[in-house]
C-alpha cells in the first residue's frame, strides 16, 4: 500500500499551542480545558481573578498545571490588551490558534479609561489586536488558525460609520449587533492580506448553554434562562467543530460558519470594500489611541 502523504495543515496529534481569549468561562473554559486534556499547552486571557483561581484549580486537577499560561487582562483595554500580546510573544515563540471569546453584555453606554465605548472595543477590538499582533507567531506554526467565535451569518445589526462609539441612541443589543458584524469584516480584510499564511474562521455557534448574564437586569436573565433550558445547546455541541479548526484548519483563506452549515462569503455581511472600510477606520481610531494615551 503506498504511503499516504500528509496534507501540510493536517496533524492532529501534535501537541498545539492555543490563546484562548475569554477562557476563562463559558465556552472558552470548556475549549481550554479540552485542549489541556489533549496534550495541548493553553494561554488563557480573562479579566476575572476568581474565574482564574478556579480555571488553574481544574488544570491541576487533570494534571496540566504546567501546560497552561494565564493572563489577567481587561481587554476592554487597548493598551492592556496591547500589554497582554506582548507577554504572549516573549514567553511563546510559535503559537498554532487563537480562538477569541471574550466579550460582554452592557445595559448601559460604558466608556472606558480610553474613551471608547466599551463593547466595541472589548468584543471587536481587542480581537482586531489580538489576530494582527499574534500574527508573527501564527506565521511560525505549520498551520496557524484564528477562530473568532460570534455571528457570523446574521445580517441584523450594522456598522454605525458615523458614530462607531454609539454616543447616539446606544442599546446593548444594538452594540452587541455592530461589534458582530465588525468582527465580520475583521475576518475577510485578514484574510485579504497578501501573503498570508494564517487561515481565519468565522464561527457562530447558536445560541448555548453559555454566557456571564450578571450585567443584566434580573428579569432578562430569567428569560434567557428559561429561553436556554428548553432551546440552547450544550457547550460541548458548540465548541466540537473549533476542534476540527484546530487541528485541521480549512485550505481557504477564510471560513465562515454559522453552526454546521457554511456561509457564502458573498453575503452582504461580509463585503470586502466594508472590510477595508473599517480596517481603515480601526487603523486610524488605534493611531489616535497611542497618541493620546500610550505616549512615547
Ligand atoms: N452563548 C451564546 O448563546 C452565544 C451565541 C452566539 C454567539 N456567542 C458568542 O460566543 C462568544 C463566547 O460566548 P460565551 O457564552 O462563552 O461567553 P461567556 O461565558 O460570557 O464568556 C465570556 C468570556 O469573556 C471574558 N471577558 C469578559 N469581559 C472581559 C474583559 N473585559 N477582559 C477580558 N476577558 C473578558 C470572560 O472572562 P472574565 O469574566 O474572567 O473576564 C469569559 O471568559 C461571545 O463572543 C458570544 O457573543 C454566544
């Protein structure tokens, strides 16, 4: 029989190196603690001391206390998150994935040290930061894959060009709608760039059995309980397909799936001259950011 020739991005055995950004609950928890079972070593960012605590604990207990890296950030932060891809790159040469999370729901407008509305720079930028500063270290893996988990085929909600910070008519559902379709565009302009070696998927992964609702009014978080118990799915369902990323990411540029059905790329959603758009946008907002508040 002959021998059977590798594909160069399938090796599903070999130990990864993964950035787990909002692992340390909900469905990255669950991704980073499956990764530690796996033989993986596992950088995890989450702002919670507490989660953190109890994260490290749950290592140790399946014996990867060695294999896992945490970083307390409040990515809600440019210049934290900028600090946090810093650490990352000294202390870890080659990274193989990095899978983004983090985010959270605001009721009300928050603005923050930097003067940027808060999910905005939490749930978009920071995943901006993250896929372009861990980029030399993506490069460096025989199969360097970003996953960014949020809502990739829905065509509610839209990017506010002219008032990105929402400082007009500001609704956590609105907020929550346009960092989703601005994670959108950050995957097809990543994808865009020449010579790049790094695969990105875009993943929406239906309503789960997942989320931090403690920012939410009790009410709410009561519906979306109930909500959840009769329709969402189990974590485990969710996280099983940014398995198959890892460690066999796709041959394209650019993935997008919303559950288990594939997206086309030619929906609206994913325009490429919005993508430029708003990278030129994001390029200009972090410019003034670094001038004003990152001296020197
Ligand atoms: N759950 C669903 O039904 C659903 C459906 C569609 C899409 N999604 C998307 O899937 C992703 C993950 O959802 P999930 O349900 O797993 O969320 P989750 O359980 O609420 O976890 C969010 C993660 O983000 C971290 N985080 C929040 N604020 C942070 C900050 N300022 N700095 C650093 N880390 C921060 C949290 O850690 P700390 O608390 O330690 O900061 C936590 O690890 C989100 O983007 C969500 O929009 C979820």
């Amino acid at each position: 029989m002959p021998e059977s020739i590798p594909h160069p991005t399938s090796h599903p055995a070999r130990p990864r190196v993964i950035v787990v950004s909002g692992g340390t609950d909900g469905m990255g928890r669950a991704l980073a603690l499956a990764r530690l079972e796996r033989g993986d070593t596992v950088i995890v960012l989450g702002s919670s001391p507490a989660k953190g605590q109890r994260l490290l604990a749950d290592a140790g207990k399946i014996g990867a206390t060695d294999r896992i890296d945490l970083i307390q950030v409040d990515l809600s932060s440019v210049a934290r998150a900028r600090a946090a891809i810093r650490d990352i790159a000294a202390r870890h040469e080659r990274i193989d994935a990095l899978t983004l999370f983090a985010n959270r729901q605001a009721p009300k407008r928050t603005v923050t040290g930097e003067g940027l509305e808060q999910t905005f720079t939490l749930y978009y930028l920071s995943r901006y930061l993250l896929s372009h500063g861990l980029s030399p270290q993506l490069g460096r893996s025989q199969s360097g894959v970003i996953v960014n988990v949020a809502g990739v085929g829905m065509t509610k909600g839209q990017i506010h060009w002219d008032d990105l910070q929402l400082e007009h008519g500001y609704g956590m559902v609105t907020a929550q709608l346009q960092a989703g379709r601005a994670n959108d565009l950050l995957g097809v302009a990543f994808a865009a760039q020449p010579h790049n070696p790094i695969r990105y998927v875009l993943y929406h992964p239906g309503f789960t059995k997942s989320g931090d609702l403690s920012p939410l009014p009790a009410a709410m978080r009561a519906s979306i309980r109930a909500a959840a118990r009769l329709s969402a799915r189990p974590i485990a369902e969710s996280i099983a397909s940014i398995h198959e990323f890892i460690d066999t990411p796709p041959a394209a540029p650019l993935t997008a799936i919303d559950r288990d059905k594939p997206v086309p790329l030619t929906i609206e959603t994913l325009d490429p001259a919005n993508a430029e758009r708003l990278s030129e946008a994001t390029r200009t907002l972090l410019a003034f950011i670094e001038r004003e508040h990152e001296p020197g």
